[in-house]
C-alpha cells in the first residue's frame, strides 16, 4: 500500500509530461549528413523520454544482473556444500549405535 502511494505522484507526473510535450521533434540518427530523410524519426517528445527511460531501465537491470553473478556463483557453491554435508550426517546417524553414544557406554 505504501508502495503505491509513493508511485501514484510519480506516475500523474509522468502522465502530465507526456501531455504537456505532445509537440512533435525530429531525432536525426545520421550525423554526417542531417538532411537524409532515412535516417530522420519524428515522432512526439515525450516518446523519447519513455523510449530513453525504458532502455535505462533495461541496461541497469542488465548491469546489476551481471555485477551479481558471483553471489549466484557462491550462492550455489555453498548449496551443493549444504547438500553434501547434510548426506553426510544422514550416513552417519545411520551408522550409529542405537543404544546411546559411545560416550555413556564408557562411564
């Protein structure tokens, strides 16, 4: 709930910049030569700014998974470790006496 209301003046702002930029603009890809028509985009500003906000969104999402893969590395390093050990206690409560420990029967 609180989650959603942080979010709710964020997301009437973008909804009132997308309205307030509905103007459109010319986004020229070819730097050499600006007046070649295949390499022009023109469409309102606001698509920019989402268009430039999701790719963000995307390569640091991207960044952070790559940064994290050793801690995924280690996180299952440290599983197939657990699992071993863990058969390991399992033989050996198997294997030991029923009666009691070794160490009551030498009193």
């Amino acid at each position: 709930m609180i989650k959603f209301l942080l979010m709710l003046p964020v997301a009437i702002a973008l909804v009132l910049f997308g309205v307030a930029n509905r103007q459109i603009v010319t986004l020229i890809l070819d730097p050499v030569s600006p007046q070649a028509e295949a390499f022009k985009v023109s469409v309102p500003l606001f698509v920019f700014f989402f268009a430039t906000l999701a790719i963000g969104i995307v390569v640091g999402s991207a960044s952070t998974w790559l940064a994290q893969g050793r801690h995924r590395r280690a996180e299952r390093q440290f599983r197939r470790e657990r699992d071993r050990l863990q058969e390991e206690c399992a033989k050996l409560k198997a294997a030991a006496p029923a009666g009691g420990t070794a160490l009551a029967a030498l009193r």
